[in-house]
C-alpha cells in the first residue's frame, strides 16, 4: 500500500454537489428574461460542450442555450439574455457534502497534508467551501480558473504540490472526471483515485476506483481502529 504525503481533492462532484432546484431555477431564468419557456432542464445539461468556460460563462451557457432553441423551434429567443439571466441566478452557496466526505477528509488529514485542485474561479469556489464548513480542512486551495492553463493540464497540479512541499509521486488525487481528474493528476506525475461516475468512459486507468468516498480511507491505510 502507498504511503501518501499528500491528498488532493477535487471539489464539484466529488466533495459536493449542487442542491439548487434546476426546474425552479430555470423557469426563472424565462421570467426573468421575458421569454416564453422552451426546453428543460435536461436538455440545457445534454446540450452543453465540456466543462464551463470560467473566462466566458455567459457565452459558455449561451451556446448550450442556442442548441436547446433550436431543437425546439425557436430561433427567435435572445440566448445570450437567457445566459446573462442563467448566470446570475446559480447560486454558489446551495450546495452539500457528498456521503463519506468527512471520513475521507479525516483520513487524508492523517496521513499528511490535504489540498483542493478545482478547474472553478476562486470566488465561487471559496463559497462553495464556506458554505459547507470545510473551508478550514485544506493547507491549498487551487482554483484553476486563476492559472493560465486548468485540468487536465499538469500546472494546477504542480501548483498545489510546490505549495505543499511534496513530491508528486507522494501524493494522490481525488476526482470524478476521468478526463480531466484521472488525465490531469498522471499528467502530473500523482497516484489517481477516480470516485465512480456513471458517465465515465474512455481508455483511462485509474490506480484506484472508489465507489464512494468513504472507500478512502482502506485505500490510505487508514482505519477506526
């Protein structure tokens, strides 16, 4: 078994998830906008290319919009009023802990320093966390979205290691995204642990699969006892 230095984590998906009402949220977004209703929310999600685009989230949700209007007729809707109206009413504080975060968080607390590796902007990362109570858990908090290049790319990596003063090859990533968690970490030069996503595919080869976060703590070593 690894003996780790380090354990780095990704934070949506993976430490939380969002506990916004989407059909509330986006039935807003129309009334906001004027417009009248097209869509659900199901297929915005369907309809959006990759990750968000920190640098550009109106444009980034406006495409997704655009495909979602013209499967359903109307190009005539302002989507980038649509977006505008999208962005503004996510909110970054309504979020929860996924089960077994806590017992991962302590087991990785005991075997050496803990961090967070995210592709998110500061700003609503930093809320997120506070919002959960964990904000105090990490010794680095890496929001990508503030870099020059973001996961799957090594630098977000590197950056939380050299904070850390550890060794690559003594430190282990946290993640659900096969292809920028699992990708980015060996990148990297770290051990990957990828927490199982149903829509997870590809040719990717974890170290280790977790089921759950509370599966942590056997792969550190760590018990009750």
């Amino acid at each position: 078994m690894a003996n780790f230095e380090a354990v780095l984590f990704d934070l949506d998906g993976t430490l939380c998830r969002r506990t916004q009402d989407t059909d509330a949220l986006y039935a807003r977004v129309f009334e906001r906008s004027g417009e009248d209703p097209f869509g659900t929310p199901s297929e915005l999600w369907t309809a959006l290319s990759g990750p968000p685009d920190h640098d550009d989230p109106i444009g980034y949700y406006g495409a997704g919009i655009a495909r979602v209007a013209a499967q359903n007729g109307r190009s005539d809707a302002d989507t980038l009023a649509l977006a505008r109206e999208l962005v503004a009413a996510i909110d970054d504080s309504a979020v929860e802990l996924l089960p077994g975060t806590g017992a991962a968080l302590d087991a990785a607390a005991a075997v050496g320093r803990v961090g967070v590796v995210t592709n998110g902007p500061a700003d609503s990362q930093r809320t997120k966390l506070d919002a959960l109570g964990i904000a105090d858990r990490f010794d680095t908090v890496v929001c990508a979205a503030e870099l020059p290049r973001a996961k799957p790319h090594a630098r977000p990596f590197e950056r939380a290691l050299d904070d850390l003063d550890v060794a690559p090859d003594r430190a282990l990533y946290v993640g659900n995204s096969l292809e920028y968690d699992i990708a980015g970490a060996q990148n990297a030069g770290l051990a990957a642990a990828w927490l199982r996503d149903e829509q997870g595919s590809g040719s990717y080869d974890p170290e280790y699969t977790l089921n759950s976060l509370a599966d942590l703590p056997a792969v550190l070593g760590v018990t009750d006892e």
